[in-house]
C-alpha cells in the first residue's frame, strides 16, 4: 500500500514537471522516502484560507457591477465560441422566415391561378402576411445579434 501511495506521489510530480496541469487546492507535503513499516504517518494537508461570507457577497456584487475581465487566452476563447454558438442557434429561425415567405407567395400564385378575379384583394393579403413572417425574421436577427455583441 506505501509503495503504491509513493508510485502515485512520484507520477504526479513527473506529469507535473512535463506539463502545465491544474493544481489541486489541497496538496499533500513532500513525504520523504520511507521504508515499508508496520505504523502508518498520517501525511499532513496545507489547509486552504476560506473567504469570509461577507466578502463573497462583496465579489459577487463587484461581478455584476463591472464585465468580468478574462486571465488566460482559453477562457476568452472559450467565451467566443459560445457566442458564436448562441449566434448560430439563434439565426436558425431565419430559415423559417424564408420558408414562411415562400408559403406566402406559393399560395398567393395557387389562389390567383383559382380565381384571377381576386388578384388584387389576394395580392394585398400576401404582402401583409409578408410584412408579418418578415418582421418575425428581423426579431430574429436582432436575437442573433445580441448573442454575439452584447
């Protein structure tokens, strides 16, 4: 059991001088080199300082007062791949903006063939029923937008 816990200790601080890995917040103290003995050391842990309630409460509150501003290149990379992803998923609804409107006029060109008496009153239906499936394909570009600038 010792010699696999020392196997353990040696592979974690050779992976960790080879690469840059996270870092655990509790750590276990350099163990020196022992033999197998029959009594077992309780290996000590470096305590990790809690913050006090108080100044959670003031962070949290500093967070919403101000745009976080990011350390490290990933996380802001990652930040601009779900932007992007929000932008996409949000623009799917202008393809069935341009489904509606080819609805609109497709039935505009089989009521007008029907009855070519009504062209004008049917005419005057398909521009509105345009202007609505329109207006709901810029509500949705506006929705995409806001996901990738704001």
């Amino acid at each position: 059991m010792a010699a696999s816990r020392v196997f353990a200790q040696r592979l974690a601080s050779t992976m960790a001088a080879t690469s840059k890995v996270a870092r655990p917040a509790a750590r276990l103290q350099a163990v020196p080199k022992r033999t197998l003995t029959t009594q077992r050391q309780a290996i000590p842990f470096q305590t990790v300082k809690r913050q006090q309630p108080s100044m959670i409460q003031a962070t949290a509150r500093q967070g919403f007062a101000a745009r976080r501003q990011y350390s490290s290149e990933i996380a802001d990379a990652m930040v601009q791949v779900s932007q992007n992803i929000g932008m996409g998923s949000a623009a799917i609804g202008l393809g069935g903006a341009g489904i509606g409107i080819g609805v609109v006029f497709g039935s505009l060109l089989l009521a007008v063939s029907r009855n070519p008496a009504l062209r004008g009153q049917l005419f005057s239906y398909a521009i509105l029923g345009f202007a609505f499936v329109e207006a709901i394909g810029l509500f949705d570009l506006m929705v995409a937008m806001m996901c990738k600038y704001v």
